[in-house]
C-alpha cells in the first residue's frame, strides 16, 4: 500500500488530484485486506511530514510512508 499510494502522488506534477485517487485507492485496498476505510486525519496535521514522507519515495525508500500508512490505520 506505502508504495502504491506514493507513486501515485509523484505520478503527475501538476497536482491534478492524485491525491484523492490514492486515497480512495488506499482506502480500497484496506477494505479489502479486512480493515476499516483509513483515518486521514493525522497526514492532515502534519502536512510537511506527509509529503516528505511522500518525496522519500522517489528514492525508493517508503519507510516514512509506511508510517503514515500505520498512522492511518489505527487512528
């Protein structure tokens, strides 16, 4: 999931929402695995954090998304 919805955030430049298909596509896809839609209330929060942890993934380091991903999960 950390790596899905973080390509799908750096997929295009241009900001055209991105980041509310990867929400619904996380949110999918926790449904699936058994979980309840995620809690997107703390990447709201901390913002800066949040597309850090996005960038991060560009290098192919999704640990900092994974993270947010658990964050998401449990709140």
């Amino acid at each position: 999931m950390r790596q899905t919805y973080g390509a799908l955030n750096v997929a295009s430049s241009a900001g055209t929402g991105n980041g509310r298909l990867s929400r619904l596509l996380a949110d999918v896809m926790a449904v699936q695995a058994g979980y309840v839609p995620l809690d997107y209330s703390s990447w709201e929060r901390n913002k800066e954090a949040y597309f850090a942890a996005i960038s991060q993934g560009l290098n192919c380091n999704y640990e900092p998304m994974e993270y947010w991903v658990r964050q998401a999960l449990w709140t």
